[in-house]
C-alpha cells in the first residue's frame, strides 16, 4: 500500500499510544513514514509497465514519460534516509525474533509467519504501520514475514537493519520480466525518488488519491474480536513498553523555593493608666502609617511666608544688577523712507491729450 503515516498525538482515550507516536516521531522510519508527495499516476505505471532487468544487475531500469531512468539501493538509502549500512542484515535468525516478541506480549507461535492480531494493541499498531507504510504489501496485512517482522524488531531494539535493501529486493521482485502479475508497488517511494533523482521530468495532470493513515486506526485497533473468530489475542501477558517505544517519563515541574518575608512582632503591653483594653505594640518598622503621611504634607504657614520673601528678596536683586544698556549707540532718527512710484503714460502726438480748463473766474 505504501501509504504517509500521521504522526500526531493519539486522540482522547487513547492515551496509551503517546509513547508509540513519539518513538515513531524520533526513530529512523520517521521521514520515510511522514513524506507524502502528490504522486503523479503517469509516472508510476509507465516504470512498472516499462522495468527490466537482467541477471547480476542491480539496478532497476525503466521509461517514465520516454525518458530512460533507474533506480537502485543506493537511491533508496539517499532519499529515505533510512540510516543504514551496505553490509547490514536484512533478517535475523526466527529464535532471536522471537525473543523480542515474547516482550512484546505476542502469543503466537515462533515466526514465521507473525500473525499481527496475536500482537498486544499496543505492539499491534507498529506492525501495521509497518506493513502499510513501509512494505510494498498491497494485500496480505494480518500476516509478517521473518524479513518484515526482523525489520520492526530491529526499530524497537535499535538493532542494525538494511531497509534500502529489503525495499529494493521487493521492488526487483515485482519486476514484468520476473513476475507477470506485477503490481504499481511503491507508489509513494517511487514518486519521492524520481522527483529528487529526474528534475526535467513533464508534470502530468493525473495524479493518485492516496489517504493517509490517520486517527481511526486507533478504533480499529482497539475493537472487540468477534467470538467466532478462531485466532484472537487473549491478554495473556502483561504489556511491557521498551526499546525505542519505551514509556515516557515525564519530568515533574521543578520546585519554587521562595522566600517568604517574616512577619513583624506583635507583643501585647499592659494597658496606659486610666485604660481597661491591652495595646498592641505592633513593630511597624519599614511602614509609613496615613498619619505620618499626613505630617509631611502639612507646612507651617510661617515657612511658606519665609519662602515667600526670600523668593521676593532674589528677584529685586536680580532686576538691581542687571546689565545696563548701551546709551551711546547711535539712534536712528531720520524718517522712514517713502518709495515714489512714477507712472508713465503713453502719448499720442497726432491726438494730443486736452487739458481740463482750469476752474477760474471769468476776468472784468
């Protein structure tokens, strides 16, 4: 199926699992599991359709969208960045795989096949994560092979494990000219490959709707086996958390030491002559009561007056010496100047201009 994984924490009531997502989170299977590219349809069934290989090759060789591409382990080591080595097993003897599934709480027989229903829920969800996830199982999902179940014992443990290979030995498998009922296998690894490896590879429109395994897995996880079912998980063994997917110890909030200020004597005196009620001598040293407060904001009159007449006194003498002006600086007594605006008009010679007759009185 080759499914992304979604990693987040469990849902209410399922709190169990917080340790399980956190390994997930943190282990070598997590970029592998959490990548979840747009997978283009073309592309994965033009290198399935097109795969050849031939006998000590080991690379896969294919045509996507006419163009010649190959994939080999060493791809598959840098893209999914599974942390592995060359000379790395890929499976480990069934005696030693058995020994961590009795941990496990498995009540099965010794593998192979591990049948994943007789796993604790627990256990349970990190064999099926692994079968969805990272195999290219595409029917087939209760059971495990040695090679599969080595491979998630070995992420529990941290045992070493060359998951390049196992994926590499299935995808050459699969292969047309060894199986003919080959199937688009890895769909999801394949696309993180060729977009990483052939950057000039046309973009088709058609792409795959691949779901992502969310929060109802936990449902599925936890129902009840019907009765008559004939193999289902009887809780035998208590569940051990370890390895990697250990229980989360949670540090407890560190501790305040504050420091708390002493509180001020109270000593009960005997009354004042002339009084029936005790006082309390209460220390109030540091504390300013309203009366005190009161005090200093009252001023004498007298003080104020002699602020006054000394504020008074500082001024005159001030004003007393203060710098005389300059009284032999010439002064400018000469009227202000009066600009004489001239108007020129335009004469005409041929028509001259007669002048009005002056207002006389006629002459005896």
């Amino acid at each position: 199926m080759n499914v992304a994984c979604y990693l987040s924490d469990p849902p209410k009531g399922f709190e169990m699992y917080k340790s399980m997502i956190m390994g997930l989170n943190t282990c070598r299977l997590a970029h592998s599991l959490r990548e979840n590219p747009v997978i283009c349809e073309d592309w994965i069934k033009d290198f399935w359709d097109s795969a050849t290989t031939k006998k000590g090759d080991v690379v896969n060789k294919s045509k996507v969208q006419g163009k010649e591409v190959s994939v080999s382990e060493q791809d598959i080591h840098e893209v999914l960045l599974f942390g592995d080595e060359d000379n790395d097993p890929v499976e480990y003897p069934k005696e030693k795989v058995m020994e961590v599934l009795v941990k496990m709480s498995y009540e099965g027989a010794c593998p192979p096949p591990t049948i994943k229903k007789l796993l604790h829920p627990y256990w349970r969800f990190l064999a099926h994560i692994y079968l969805v996830c990272i195999s290219g199982n595409k029917i087939g999902l209760d059971k495990l092979t040695l090679k599969q179940t080595s491979g998630v014992v070995s992420v529990v443990e941290g045992w070493k494990y060359n998951y390049s290979k196992s994926v590499f030995d299935d995808m050459m498998a699969n292969l047309k000219t060894i199986n003919e009922k080959y199937w688009y296998k890895f769909p999801r690894f394949m696309q993180l490959i060729l977009e990483k490896k052939y950057l000039k590879l046309p973009i088709t429109v058609k792409t795959c709707d691949f779901k992502m395994m969310n929060h109802l897995v936990f449902t599925m996880l936890n129902q009840r086996s019907r009765d008559n079912v004939e193999i289902k998980y009887q809780n035998k063994r208590k569940l051990e958390k370890f390895g990697a997917f250990a229980e989360i110890q949670e540090e407890a909030p560190a501790q305040i030491n504050a420091i708390v200020a002493e509180e001020h004597d109270v000593e009960i005196i005997e009354a004042p002559v002339g009084t029936q009620e005790p006082v309390e001598n209460v220390d109030l040293t540091g504390v300013e009561s309203e009366e005190d407060i009161a005090d200093d904001r009252m001023i004498n009159d007298d003080e104020v007056n002699d602020d006054v007449d000394e504020t008074e006194t500082e001024t005159l003498a001030e004003g007393l010496t203060a710098e005389p002006e300059d009284v032999n600086e010439p002064v400018n007594l000469s009227p202000p100047r009066v600009e004489q605006v001239i108007t020129t008009e335009t004469v005409d010679v041929d028509h001259p201009r007669e002048e009005p007759a002056a207002n006389l009185p006629p002459r005896k």
